[in-house]
C-alpha cells in the first residue's frame, strides 16, 4: 500500500502493510531442529517433508458392517441367497477361500479378502441360518475402500513449514510416526514497564493499576506455541531498564516489553535500547497501537509494544505475531478476511487503519452482520474480549454508515 495525498494523512506514519513487510525482512527463520516424539508434537512447526511408508488404506477393507461376496455371483434385478461360510472382523481378517455363490460376515475396517470384490450393508440383506439373501448394490466395489485409495506409499503427506494440528497429529499416526523433526522452539523473554503497574494479588494505592498486559501476552506467546520468561514489572528507572534488557536479551530469540515506547517523561525505553542496541522506531498509521519500537538487542530481536492495554495486544497480532511465525519457520498464510453488513455506524478519522473489535454473527436471513463492540479506548481492554473479531477499516476510510458492506478479520487461535 502506498501512502496517498489526504488532506487528513499524518506523512509521517507509516501504512501498516509496509510495516509488516519491512520488519519481516529483518528476522530469519530458525534453520536449528529437533527430534520431538508424536506425543509432544502438537503445535510445533514441521521441519521436514513427509512422505508416508505405507499405502493408505494399508489393505480393501469395508466401509460398512455388512456381507462380501463376488458382484459376479448376484442377480441384478431380484434379491440373491449366498451361503456364508466365515467371518472378517477388523483385526481378525476371514482365514477362508473364497468361493462362488458364497459370502462372509464383515464390519467396518475389517479386510476383504482377494476373491470377493464388493459389500453389501447388512440392512440390504436377510440372514436364514447361512444362508444370506442379498439384494445387490449399485455396482461392483460398492462399500470397498480400497488399498491406496487414499494414497499411495512414497506419496508427500505433509510439508516443512506447516504447523502440526490436530488432524497432523492423526495423519502422522496413521502412517506409522512415532517421532518427529520440528522446528526450535522460540524464546520470549518479556517485561511491562511502569511506576504504576503493580501485580495481580497486590493491594492498589492511589494511581496505581494492575498490570494486565504481562498476562495478556501470556496468553498470546502460548497460544503462539512459544517457550516464554517472564520478567516482571520493571519500574521506570533507566538502570533497571538496562539490567532487563541485558537479562532478556541473553537468553531469548525475541524480547519483547510493554509500555514505555511513547514520548512521555517516564519512557526511557528508547533511551537504553538506542545504547543498547540497534532500534528503530516507527509510528505506524494504525490504530490502536500508534508507538511501536524494532530491532537488535544482542543477538535477540526486540519488540517494544505500546503501554495500553488495547493497543499492545492488536500491535502483538498485527506485526509481532507474524515476526514469531517466520522466525518459528511457519509458511505465511494470508489471513481470512469475510465481508459482513455493520449493523452499528463507525465514527472514523481518515489516516490510520483502525481494527475495531467486533461481534460476527450471522441475521435472521443467515447472512453475517457485525456490530462493534461499543466504546474502542486503546485503554478498555475489555473491548478484545467482547470481540471475535476485527472490523479492518483501510487508512483513508472516514465515518462508516450502518448498513454499510465492511471487512471483517475473524479472530484466529491466537486470540480466541
Ligand atoms: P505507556 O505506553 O507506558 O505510556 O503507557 C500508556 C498507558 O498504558 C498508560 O495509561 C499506562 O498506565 C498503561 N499501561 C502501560 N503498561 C501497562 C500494563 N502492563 N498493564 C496495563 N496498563 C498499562
Ligand atoms: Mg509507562
């Protein structure tokens, strides 16, 4: 996105997707590995392709609890007596031959031997002692699910890059894995910094207030399949701010603070990073989340967050996240956007793109309406947990009416 001549536009900020671009050209995907056993796998990132050992399915076997037999040996038009003679149970494959005019018993996953071809769902049939009357399927193969239908050994299953889910989970233990390579997990050290800021379980004197935004990041490193330290409240005293930085910046891949990036007396933050470190620091035209500090500490990646509580989480989502992903190795995925009707007016200064939290849902008609989740303070944190989405409104975008066809981003993992 260029940045375009508006009467409203600040020229000195800058358009959120240059931003996230050029901080993803500054950090590097981990190329260091490890062997993790499928048990531990969830949420790690894949570092290898993965082919499969095996066929899948492994062997025919039946989709369905029923009777196999030789289409062959049915009359197409009137129901067939076959004469059983055994049973295929999964796990107890028929140890028989097949023959004409006979059939077996069979359940779902249970082999189906070479020589008969086809099943039959037993609420099509009627038994009489062994003898079996079958009224015949559609067509040959019917309720087979054949050897390597899925597909076939030596077939690429999964690739480097994706992040292992539930169903990657299933997938890798349906071929046989037992262990996995995966991707380094990151490390985050963090910090809130702040006179006011005291810890959950501690009594509040005047002007003071919780630190809320240590936890919020909590929970997005977690979400975020990290391995986090977490380093406090760190008072608005440059010595101290010093010492976290160096503690943090030793042992972590990324550090990351809150607070201290604007331009008040108290935000040293800039100072000790620019002795430090090497920093840069970006007003972005987004909104929330104006202040935001990049760049080297050491051999960690630094990423100063703004103070409000608001402001801090949707800066985490919108360009830390994406840093913790290509360091992590992850492929991008563009995220899903879905067209909704606002059912609530947006009042909108030109200039910076907004990411109101919003309620998605769907009208009496099935079609998706959003409303916003009221007052949109960077400070009213409660905002993001009303929401399940982002209501994305483009930089130059002024006052929005209701009614009006808006871009929705819905809350993915990460938030939810
Ligand atoms: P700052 O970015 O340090 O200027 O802080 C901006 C606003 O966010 C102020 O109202 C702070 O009190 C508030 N704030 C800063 N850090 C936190 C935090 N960790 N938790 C809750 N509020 C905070
Ligand atoms: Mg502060």
């Amino acid at each position: 996105m260029s940045k375009q001549p508006n009467a409203c536009a600040q020229p000195d900020l800058m358009p959120p997707q240059e931003a996230i671009e050029a901080l993803l050209a500054q950090v590097n995907a981990t190329q260091d590995s490890e062997m993790v056993s499928l048990n531990d796998a969830v949420g790690r990132v894949l570092s290898e392709d993965l082919a499969s050992c095996i066929d899948l399915p492994p062997f025919d076997n039946s989709s369905m609890d029923g009777f196999a037999f030789r289409f062959e040996d049915l009359n197409l038009s009137t129901s067939t007596e076959l004469t059983l003679i055994g049973t295929s149970f999964a796990g107890h494959p028929f140890k028989g031959t097949p023959q004409a005019n006979t059939c077996i018993r069979i359940m779902t996953g249970a082999p189906v031997p070479a020589g008969y071809d086809t099943v039959q769902m037993q609420e099509k049939t009627t038994t009489n002692a062994d003898i079996i009357s079958i009224e015949a399927p559609k067509a040959k193969g019917a309720n087979v699910r054949y050897r390597g239908e899925e597909l076939l050994a030596g077939t690429n299953v999964l690739k480097s890059g994706i992040q292992i889910r539930a169903a990657e989970m299933g997938v890798l233990a349906t071929i046989g894995i037992s262990q996995v390579r995966v991707k380094r997990k990151l490390k985050v050290a963090f910090f809130s910094t702040g006179d006011e800021l005291r810890p959950v379980g501690s009594d509040l004197a005047p002007g003071q207030i919780y630190d809320s935004n240590r936890y919020s990041i909590k929970g997005l490193l977690t979400q975020a399949n990290v391995e986090w330290v977490d380093l406090g409240v760190i008072e608005d005293d440059k010595e101290a701010i010093r010492g976290a930085f160096r503690e943090a910046a030793e042992q972590a891949d990324i550090v990351l603070t809150s607070g201290g990036v604007s331009v008040g007396d108290a935000d040293y933050t800039k100072q000790i990073l620019s002795e430090e470190g090497e920093i840069t620091f970006w007003r972005l035209a987004i909104k929330p989340g104006k202040p935001f500090a990049f760049g080297k500490l050491g051999k960690a990646v630094f990423c100063g967050l703004p103070g409000n509580p608001v402001s801090s989480m949707v800066t985490f989502y919108k360009l830390v996240w994406p840093i913790i992903n290509k360091m992590q190795g992850l492929t991008p995925k563009a995220p899903v956007i879905v067209k909704a009707t606002l059912s609530t007016p947006i009042r909108k200064q030109p200039g910076r793109a907004e990411y109101q939290r919003g309620v998605l849902s769907r009208d009496e008609n099935g079609e998706l309406v959003v409303a916003t989740t009221g007052g949109q303070g960077s400070g009213m944190l409660t905002s993001m947990s009303l929401a399940n989405c982002f209501i994305n409104l483009a930089q130059f975008q002024g006052d929005v009416e209701a009614g009006s066809t808006v871009e929705v981003e819905p809350f993915n993992s990460v938030l939810c």
